[in-house]
C-alpha cells in the first residue's frame, strides 16, 4: 500500500515523504497525513467512483473558502489536476489542516459555540453556490418495509454469534434493533414524515461533526477564546434543511447535552436567525428519519465497515423527539 501511495504523491511532484500515516478519524474515505522536509499535507483516496463527483466536492471547498469559512485548501498537481486517478481508485490532495480536533467527551461550551457560529457562516457561504445538486426526495419508508430490513439485519448480526465471532458492539445493536422494531410496530406505526418549510432547502455541509473539525484555542473551551480553525469532509454536501443539520449535530456531536446545545444555538444564533419552532419542526423530521433508519447496521454488517462501529450506543431505541423536548425546553428560555 505504501508503495502505492508514493507513486500517487508523485503526480504531485512533491519532496519525497519521510512518512505516511493514515488517520484514524475517517469512517468513509482513506485519509493519510504525509510528513516531508517542508511539511505536511493530507491525501485522501476517495470512496466515490465517479469523478465528476469528486470535482462537485473541490468547486464547494473552494467556494466556501472564498467565502471566508476556514477549510483546508486543496493542492494541484504541476499539470493544474486536483483529482489524480489510480488503480481504479481516485485521490486528492490538502494542506494540512490547521488546529486540532477534540474528542466528543472532550467538548466544553466555547467549541460548542465556535461550532455553532462556524456553521451558521458555512450555511451563509453555500446559499449562493451555483448550480447546487437536486435535493434527494426518496418515498419516506412505510413501517412494514423498515421491519423487514431491520429483521434480516438482526437475522444477519445473530449468524455471527453461530460463527463465535459475536462481541458486545453486536450485542447492543441487536437490542437497538430489537427495541426500535417494537416501538415503530406499535406508537411509531403512525409516524408520518413532516416536510420542511418551500424553498427553504440549500446546500449544507452535510456531515458537520466534531470529527471534523479542528479547534484552535484554549483546551479548557472559554467561548472567548476557542475558534474553528478548520472543517474538512466535504463529500457528503447535499441540499437539505439547514435545521435538520443544526438538530444533527446536536445530536451526533454534543449528544443533547443541555449546557452543550446551547452554546452551539447561542453560537449560531450570533450570525444567523434561528427560531425554535423551525428546531421542533427539523426534531419531528429527525424523528421519523432515526425510526427507520437502517444506515449503521447495513454499513457494519452489509458493507463491512468497521470504522463506524464507534457510533454504535448501549441501550434500547428512545425515540429522537422524546430526548428533544427535554433539550427543548432549556434552549426556549435561553
């Protein structure tokens, strides 16, 4: 692999790499940091196959960067390439980027909030980007086609433990499964999918997370102080809701925790409107989607991705709305 990867980093005409280190904090594509004697940057191999894709993601990066939102700058190769293609694979490549990242448990208010206003900023940058992708308006999944996919997956999850190859990730999956199956046959069986607001969906980062984004600033999180230096992982931009991103990344990122959520909110909120009732309406959008996803469990048992394992939580199914309105009611007296 190694060998592979130099002859990749050739395209670029760089000074040769003193190592190459891949990343740990990817979950979809292979992202390597390449030290030389000047410096360090980042290549990624991408998972997508089709490079008009791949090109879509660098026009956002640098459309977003001239917006002012602090994002890694890609790098071309002396032929004026971004994209270089190799053993049926394509890569590209970044500098690296500034800042470091700070784990979830790690989080305290001032990176919360520095999340918050860097994705309002980013919302503001993308709103003008030309010619954005058609929003994906797939049929909202009927309860009974969500428990046929959830029973084969559980189905599948217990073989393992047949094979002896059944750990406790696997465990907690079966009974999130399991308990999700039983609450939408029964109060989530009249679950509908709300639409958002007309005209109200643009292009949104689409995986903004703590994962990826690099923090510069005081470790202790004074909001005074922390900033957003970086975001990286542009591949997933999509037009959507930008409320339901905002209800994503509370969700994902800050795990709903009160003092968290209001940071983020009270952060965003410095540059951008942002009304509760638009929250309650994106919570009851995200409601319907976590009911009957069955992304997760497809991506470890179906496509064999390890790598996101770490998502996977102890406990039974509680349905999103349930959890929101306790956050609710910190963030409309804030």
């Amino acid at each position: 692999m190694t060998s592979e990867l130099h002859l990749v980093l050739d395209r670029w005409g760089l000074e040769p790499a003193g190592t190459i280190e891949r990343t740990e904090s990817g979950t979809m594509n292979d992202t390597y940091v390449v030290t030389t004697a000047r410096r360090r940057v980042v290549l990624r191999r991408h998972r997508r196959t089709d490079r008009r894709q791949i090109e879509w993601e660098h026009e956002v990066v640098a459309h977003v960067r001239a917006g002012g939102v602090p994002v890694p700058a890609a790098i071309s190769t002396p032929d004026g390439e971004f994209v270089v293609g190799h053993g049926g694979r394509w890569f590209s490549l970044f500098t690296y980027a500034d800042g470091e990242q700070v784990e979830r448990t790690c989080l305290r208010p001032g990176h919360a909030r520095a999340m918050g206003t860097t994705l309002a900023h980013i919302h503001h940058a993308l709103a003008d980007v030309p010619h954005p992708p058609p929003a994906k308006n797939q049929p909202a999944p009927t309860p009974e086609e969500s428990l046929r996919r959830m029973e084969d997956l559980v189905a599948l999850i217990e073989r393992r433990d047949r094979e002896h190859t059944f750990d406790q990730c696997d465990a907690w999956m079966v009974d999130r499964l399991r308990s999700r199956m039983t609450w939408l046959a029964s109060e989530g069986a009249q679950l509908t999918l709300p639409e958002a607001p007309a005209g109200a969906a643009r292009l949104t980062h689409g995986d903004y997370q703590e994962t990826n984004v690099f923090f510069a600033g005081a470790g202790a999180g004074a909001s005074s102080e922390v900033r957003v230096a970086a975001v990286i992982d542009w591949d997933k931009a999509e037009v959507r809701w930008p409320a339901e991103e905002i209800l994503r990344a509370l969700d994902y990122s800050l795990l709903l925790a009160p003092e968290l959520c209001s940071a983020f909110v009270d952060g965003y909120r410095s540059v951008s409107p942002l009304a509760i009732d638009d929250l309650d309406l994106a919570a009851d959008i995200r409601t319907f989607d976590a009911a009957h996803s069955t992304w997760l469990p497809e991506e470890i048992y179906l496509h064999g991705n390890d790598r996101v394992r770490q998502f996977v939580r102890p406990g039974p199914f509680v349905p999103f709305n349930r959890r929101w309105h306790e956050l609710r009611r910190v963030l409309a007296t804030s």
